[in-house]
C-alpha cells in the first residue's frame, strides 16, 4: 500500500466501518483499499460466533501464531513468519454487533496499523453466510508486509484472501486443504537411492 | 516408496520417495493395485503444463485397497477395494453438493493460484500440477487420498481391476462428454481423437442413443478401435477438408454435435497449425485448438460443441464467428467423476459395457517411463498402458 492510499484509508477508517456491504446491485465504496467477499456454507450464527472468539482466527490464518484474549473487546495478536521474524500488536473492537458485523482499530503506536471490520450476511438462495471483510493494514518500515511477500510471493491482499479461503474450507469441511508433508522426488532417501 | 516423478519435459523416473502418511482427519492411505497413465499426463510429459515442480509424484487413474484412514473417515475402512476419482472434491461445499464435484470449493491448497488466472479455482487433481493443488498421484506404490468418503468408489469382490480402474476418469470422463452432446435418438456425433477418452465417448454416445458416430484420427488402430464399436472412421491426414467431409456424411446438415476429445495438443499440417506450434514454442499462444477449430466449424447449426480435451492458456484464431453465426452451444470441463462412477459401476456389473478393452499394455511400476514414451510416441499401438503395482 502506498503513502497516498494510507493517507487515504486513514480519512475514510471512520466511515468505512459504518458502511453495510452493500445490498445487491451496489458495491462498496471505492475507497475502501482492501476488500474481500467469500461465501460460506453455514448458518450466520455459527460464522459469527467462530470469528467473534477471535483466539479461533489464528487457525485459518497463515503465519498468525496466537491471538490472545485480553479483555471482551482487547485483543493481543502475534504473527510469526517462518524464518522466525515475529510482530505483535493490540486491537480492539471499537463497533459490534451480533450475528452482523465486527470493526476493530489496532491501539495508537503499534508496531502493525490495522483496522478495518468484517460483516456477516446471508448469501442467496441458502447458500449460507457471506463474509466481507474490508481492512487497511500497514506496518512502519514496512517490516510485515515486506517479509510476507518475501517469504510467500504474497502481498497482503493475496495473504487475506487465501485466509477467507481457508476459513471456509475448515467451517465446511473441518480441515484446511494441505499437501505439506507428502512424498516427492525431491528429497533423496539416501539409503534407499539407487 | 516407489513412485513415478516427473523431471522436466520428456522426462520421467522411478524414484524411491518416504511412504505418504495422514495429514488431514478425512485422509485415507490407500495401496495401489492398478494405475493408469492417462492422455492428460501426456500434457505434463510435452510440458504444456504449467506450475510442475522437479520431482511431483504423476497419475490419476488409481485403485487399491484401503490400508490405513483418518479420524475423520465415516464410511470407508481398512481393507475397502476402491477406485479413486481423479479430481479431489471435499463433498460439503456447494458445487459438491450439486454435484459439480470438478468444481470444488475447498480442496485446492493453491487455489489463489487458479483464481488469479481463471478468476476461479476448480477443484484440486491428484498429480496434476500445483496450480491444482499439488497432491502427490497415484502412479506410485501408496497413495493419500484427502476426503476419502467422497473420493471413492469401493468396488464389489471378484471383478478384476482392469472392468473398473477407467470409472478414476475416461469412462466418466466419455460419458461426460457424450451427455453434454445432449444426444437425441438418431443423432450423429463426430469425435475428434481416437484416444481412450475418444474410445469411451463412442460407447456412451451409442448408449445415449446416437445412431451413428464418426471419429477423426490419423492413427489406424486406434481408428480400427472406435470401428469395432460401430464408428465410422476418417483418418484426416487422407481427407483435404473434413467440414466438407462430414457435410457431405450428413446430407449437408452436419453433425449434430461435435466432440473435442483431444485437447491443446491437436496435430495438424494445416497453416494454422504449424503457426501454433511456432506461437506456443515462444510463448504467444499457449494451446493449440486445431480440433476444436475443426469441431465448431463442423458443427450444424444450434448444434453442441463438447470439450472433454483439455486445454490450460490462450487459445488463437478459434473461429468465434462461426460458433455465434450457427448458434452453437459449447459444454466443457474437467469431469464431476464422483457423480458418475456409482451408475458407471451399475453398468458395468450388468455387464451393459467393459472398459477393459482399450488396454493395449499392462507394464509393472518399474517400467512407467518405457510406459510413457511408447504412449507418446507409439501412438498406433500403444492405446492405454496400465500399471500393475501390487
Ligand atoms: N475433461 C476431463 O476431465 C478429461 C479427462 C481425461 C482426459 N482428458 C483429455 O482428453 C484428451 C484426450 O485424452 P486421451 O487419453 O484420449 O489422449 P490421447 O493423447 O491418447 O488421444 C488423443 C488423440 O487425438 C488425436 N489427434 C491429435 N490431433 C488431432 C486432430 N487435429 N484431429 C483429430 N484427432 C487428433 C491423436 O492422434 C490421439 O490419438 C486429452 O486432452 C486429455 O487431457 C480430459
Ligand atoms: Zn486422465
Ligand atoms: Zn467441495
């Protein structure tokens, strides 16, 4: 995210999180830099309530180690990359409510700037619960966004969108899709090699 | 364990790889009696696949018996003979449960991936590149088939291998494409291909009621093949202009649909198709639609197009105008195999049809790579190589 865009985000955090996703037909408003949708086969409730226990979103998200529970509204997050780099930030719940939407506000002077809120609305024809999720996010120095991409080939936005994947497939399915672990030929078994 | 890697372009190897173990609660590990080797490998073989890592683990046409399952695991158990579908459906999302299994939601890693260049992802394939998920395949001593409920069929005791191991992919695969021709009682159908896939969509489309089927190759005994079934043949490389061709075989009309069972990787000696060849090799266009072209120019009026080939990138010069010009509708895809293997394996039982026939060659695991060149470059001979494992 560039300069002018954060200054951007930082006028409009306000109003971004009293904005409704939409109705059908209306998108949201342009300004708002990083906004994701996924459709997820389950009651709202269930969506709802997995998300509000905020300690469940380090499951689905890569590289979140820990999201601590401090108080109903405070929370503490710690992301850790694989190369070891860790940063940790406090946010808390600045709207809510249930069963509808969350918006959260990182605390002034945190090592990662992030809020941003996410709604929970029924999805056409049964098909369970739309997620939106509509953030900013940047940390000074760059030091999370730079070592994500470096590490992943994945900017931010990728990064969340994988995330939302995630956590569908694990509502859905109760597991996350993986191939970590499995056999290829890329590791010689020295004994066996012939 | 033994299983065959993929090296680079024209390259494969036995190689010896860890045993494949649970990784996920609805994880089975199954060992492998029989996998097939597949047209669609062939496409990883030439390297017109992208995303393919030195050393992935190839194959999805694969059975065996259940030898371990996870937590998660409600139906299946230990000692199940099963045949896995080649496309990995986790059998809750949406598409599953409308039975779009190739359309899967949630089972591809690397979704992002696919979603980024389709603007969708569909569902993860066993052996077939990360773009769709990267999971190791079946040509391999031991297998782990995710969501191995919903990614399998276990098969009655006392029918062999061979009747059944083709419901993994290109009887469904056949029948798939025979279905999406919408075929009505007296229609004729025209295959491009005489490929295994091409040889199982004759037999469907004859049960489907066409009255007559022309497929179009340049391979004699694969011709030979489709004929024994009640096909007629045009080799294309004795025919100037096969639109003409099929008009003149149905009084003018043309066929009533047509079916594209040879993918991105058409031969031809047509301009067009020596130009495909030269904008593949530096990247321009990435398949090459010389059949498909054929098929859409073919094709009578408000007619079908049905694309069980492959194709992966850009295609060129596809005659647009003239699919729009006669109203042509195109159905296409990867297979939703879970949704046909159980009535497949009904027919099969009844003895209605046997798939066993298009073998030509059953090679142990040691021999795949022998298995893939003579596929590649026997094509007369070598129709469909089957891999004996255990
Ligand atoms: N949709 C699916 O789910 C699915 C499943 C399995 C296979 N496939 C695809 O189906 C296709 C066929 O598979 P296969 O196993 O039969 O492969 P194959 O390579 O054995 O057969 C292809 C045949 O097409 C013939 N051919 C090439 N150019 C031609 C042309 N211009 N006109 C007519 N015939 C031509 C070849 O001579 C060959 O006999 C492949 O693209 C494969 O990837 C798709
Ligand atoms: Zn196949
Ligand atoms: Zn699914």
């Amino acid at each position: 995210m560039n300069n002018q865009y954060r200054n951007l985000n930082q006028q409009n955090a306000v109003h971004a999180k009293n904005k409704r996703p939409l109705p059908y037909g209306r998108t949201y408003h342009s300004d708002d830099v990083s906004r994701f949708a996924v459709t997820i086969g389950k009651p709202i409730e269930e969506v709802f309530n997995f998300w509000r226990n905020f300690q469940n979103l380090s499951f689905f998200m890569k590289d979140l180690k820990e999201v601590e529970v401090l108080s109903p509204t405070l929370t503490r997050w710690v992301m850790e990359l694989k190369n070891g780099v860790k940063a940790t930030w406090d946010a808390e719940v600045t709207a809510e409510r249930k069963n509808e939407m969350i918006s959260w506000k990182s605390l002034p002077g945190s090592e990662v700037e992030t809020d941003g809120s996410v709604w929970f609305s029924p999805a056409p024809q049964g098909k369970g619960c739309v997620v939106s999720l509509v953030m900013n996010y940047s940390a000074p120095g760059g030091k999370v966004t730079e070592f994500i991409t470096k590490l992943t080939g994945e900017d931010g936005d990728t990064l969340m969108q994988v995330n939302l994947r995630r956590l569908k497939a694990f509502l859905e399915t109760g597991e996350i899709p993986t191939t970590e672990g499995q056999p290829n030929g890329r590791e010689v078994i020295p004994e066996l090699k012939h | 364990m033994k299983a065959l890697c993929w090296e680079g372009k024209y390259s494969v190897e036995i190689r010896n790889v860890p045993d494949p173990t649970i990784l996920n609660p609805q994880d089975a590990i199954v060992k492998v009696t029989s996998a097939a080797i597949c047209g669609s490998d062939l496409h990883l073989y030439d390297g017109y696949i992208p995303t393919m890592e030195k050393g992935d683990i190839l194959g999805h046409e694969t059975m065996g018996e259940v030898v371990e399952v996870g937590v998660g695991v409600k139906k299946l158990k230990v000692g199940d003979r099963i045949v896995i579908p080649f496309d990995i459906s986790c059998g809750k999302c949406h598409h599953c449960r409308e039975e779009e299994y190739s359309g899967c939601d949630n089972s591809n890693p690397n979704a992002i991936m696919a979603d980024k260049l389709y603007g969708q992802s569909g569902a993860a394939l066993f052996g077939y590149s990360h773009m769709y998920g990267g999971y190791a395949g079946g040509q391999a001593e031991y297998i782990r088939v995710p969501y191995a409920d919903t990614n399998s069929l276990v098969i009655p005791k006392g029918i062999e291998d061979d009747k059944v191991l083709f419901l993994s992919d290109i009887l469904p695969t056949g029948y798939m494409a025979a279905e999406n021709c919408n075929i009505k009682r007296g229609d004729t159908v025209a295959i491009w291909g005489a490929g295994p896939v091409s040889q199982m969509a004759v037999r469907c489309a004859f049960l489907k009621g066409a009255e007559r089927v022309i497929v179009l190759d340049h391979y004699e005994a694969r011709l030979r093949m489709a004929a024994l079934a009640g096909a007629e043949t045009i080799n294309f490389d004795e025919c100037d202009d096969i639109t003409e061709e099929l008009k003149f075989l149905t009084g003018g009309r043309g066929p009533d649909s047509c079916i594209d069972a040879v993918g991105m990787e058409a031969h031809g000696h047509t301009l067009p198709a020596s130009l495909d060849r030269v904008k593949a090799a530096v990247g321009l266009a990435t398949d090459r639609p010389n059949a498909l072209r054929q098929a859409i120019q073919a094709c009578k009026k408000g007619g079908t197009v049905s694309i069980p080939g492959v194709y992966g990138g850009f295609l060129d010069k596809v005659p647009f105008g003239a699919a729009f010009g006669k109203g042509l509708t195109f159905k296409m895809g990867q297979t939703h195999t879970q949704k046909y293997m159980q009535p497949l394996l009904d027919l099969i039982l009844a003895g209605k049809i046997d798939p066993s026939f298009v073998i030509t060659h059953k090679l142990n695991l040691e021999d795949a790579p022998k298995g893939y060149r003579m596929f590649s470059d026997e094509k007369n001979d070598c129709i469909k190589v089957v891999l004996k494992v255990h």
